[in-house]
C-alpha cells in the first residue's frame, strides 16, 4: 500500500507535544494512529482521519500491534513523567531504552521503515546529566538499528501545558515563581506548533534519513528574559522567580520520585551531576533541510499565557 494511504503512528499522542503532532499531520492530509496508554484521553483526538488505539511503548505486543499497516513512526514520549504501577524498580532511562528497543523490533517485524525520534538540545556522550547521555546511547541505538531513522532535538519547547514553559508562564503571571538551576542558563526557544510542523515535514525528507538535527529559533534566552516577554504579552509585570540549586534538588529528589511515581532517577538525573549547561545547539541543518527558520520567542508566545 502506498505511504500516504497508510496512518502515521504517534506514540506519547496524548502529551504535550504528541498532541500538537496529530493535528499538523491531520492538516497535511495523513491519516493518523494514535497510540495511548490510556485511550479515554484521547478521544478528543478521534475523528475521520484519526484512529484511537490502547498501548504502551514498554509493552512489546501491544507495541507492535500498534505498528502494524503504519507508514511510520513519531516517537514524543517524555520518560520524566508518571509511570505506570510496577515500572519504579527501573532507572528513568531505561525506560526509554526499552521503549525505542520495543519500536525497532516492531518495525523490523512489520517492514516499517521510518521513525522519528524527539529528544532534546544538549543530547550528548559527555552530557552533565544522566538523562541527556542516556538519551545520547537511544538516539545511537536508532540510529544503527537499519530503519530510516531521524533524530529530532529540540531546545525549550513553547506552549501551553508545557513543562518547562510551565515555569515562564507562572513566572509571568504570579508573584513568585520556582526554578530548578542557574538563572544564567540560556535555551534555544521553540513553538510548539513550529516544532510539530518541522517533524510532519522531516517524515517525507529523504535528506533527513540517517541524521540528527536540533531545532529551535533564532532566540536564546535565560528563564528571566522569557518570563519577561511572557508577561509583557499579556500586559503584566513579571513576577519574581527564585531559582533552587540543583544540589538541592538532588538531596530530595529519591523521596520526591517516589511519592510522584516518577522513574528512579527521573529528577536527579535530569538535574545532573554538575553545572547546568545551556541548552543552545544549532539548528543550521535543520533550516538547510526545510527551507524555513522557527518563529521567535515574542511571536511563539502570544496566546500561550493566561
């Protein structure tokens, strides 16, 4: 059957992002599989060209139902979130590594070829924290596995329901705010929309194939600057964020990863182990690829405040 007859498979279609991802493939005329753990949540995304269907990326057989008559695959599974009941016994990376291994055995399975991959800016061997060098060791793993691969890393992701916009968002809108870190970090800044346009088009780029690209616009920006733009969009003044230091955060972090039901590791690891790095990367070659630079900050943050 031809690719553009058959669905594009979303895994994580009911997150932040994955959300985002269905509707720019609906508005390109795909049809789309919805894959969710739990698929009540993801009714608002049915509809003609949207099919609903129950799975876990940890889970093979359901994993491979899911990929199953696909065209391809879009992975936007975020590992530091709540996990389902049994899975605490295992490092938060692992959990990822298990799920990207779920994806390529399926695909090899179904003689389904393409998957991208969402990951992040700073995604790096000798990374300070445990989570970028873990996502380092899946992105290789996908990447050698022989299926055409794309590895997609964005910086700050900016949008509403968000989980590091979150943080400008409440610093823009309430007295104080809480921050995890440096306030002299700087982040390459992304609209949402922008980012789930860029991996609708990357899909049907044989350019694309076998390669890892970093996203973002042209604006690097601390926690503080996007605060303030943030508020200025809707017509406040920003309220004042304190910034807690890592090493803080990971005195406390085992108790907070159980009490949340977070992976082991999950805030430590994302905190890391050192100094935190600015998250900038270069989006160079993915512009040269697609033809177009991302929106920057002010206009990706109308409307996604208040």
């Amino acid at each position: 059957m031809d690719d553009d007859l058959r669905p594009v498979l979303v895994i994580g279609a009911t997150g932040f992002l994955g959300r985002r991802v269905v509707a720019a493939l609906v508005n390109d005329g795909r049809r789309v599989r919805a894959m969710a753990r739990t698929p009540q949540r993801a009714q608002d995304l049915a509809g003609a060209s949207v099919e609903i269907v129950e799975g876990d990326f940890l889970d093979a057989a359901s994993t491979a139902a899911a990929v199953d008559g696909v065209a391809a695959v879009v992975v936007c599974v975020h590992t530091i979130s709540q996990q389902p009941a049994g899975g605490d016994d295992r490092d938060y990376m692992d959990v990822e590594a298990a799920g990207i291994g779920n994806v390529i055995a399926a695909c090899a399975a179904h003689d389904v070829h393409r998957v991208l991959y969402v990951t992040s800016i700073g995604v790096a061997a000798d990374a300070a924290s445990s989570w970028l060098r873990g996502r380092f060791r899946t992105e290789k793993a996908l990447l050698s596995s022989g299926l055409q691969a794309t590895v997609l890393r964005p910086g700050m992701i900016v949008g509403r329901g968000g989980d590091g916009f979150g943080i400008v968002a409440r610093g823009a809108t309430r007295r104080f705010a809480v921050a995890v870190g440096s306030p002299r970090q700087r982040f390459r800044t992304v609209a949402v929309d922008d980012l789930a346009r860029d991996l609708v088009d990357l899909l049907g780029e044989p350019a694309a194939v076998g390669r890892t690209f970093e996203a973002g616009s042209e604006d690097v920006l601390t926690i503080r600057q996007m605060t303030a733009e943030g508020a200025r969009s809707v017509g406040r003044r920003p309220g004042r964020t304190v910034f807690v230091p890592t090493f803080a955060v990971r005195l406390l972090a085992p108790l907070v990863e159980r009490l949340a039901r977070l992976p082991r590791g999950a805030i430590s690891g994302f905190v890391g182990e050192g100094p935190q790095q600015d998250m900038v990367g270069d989006p160079t070659a993915l512009r040269a690829v697609l033809g177009r630079i991302d929106r920057p900050f002010a206009e990706a943050v109308a409307g996604q405040i208040g």
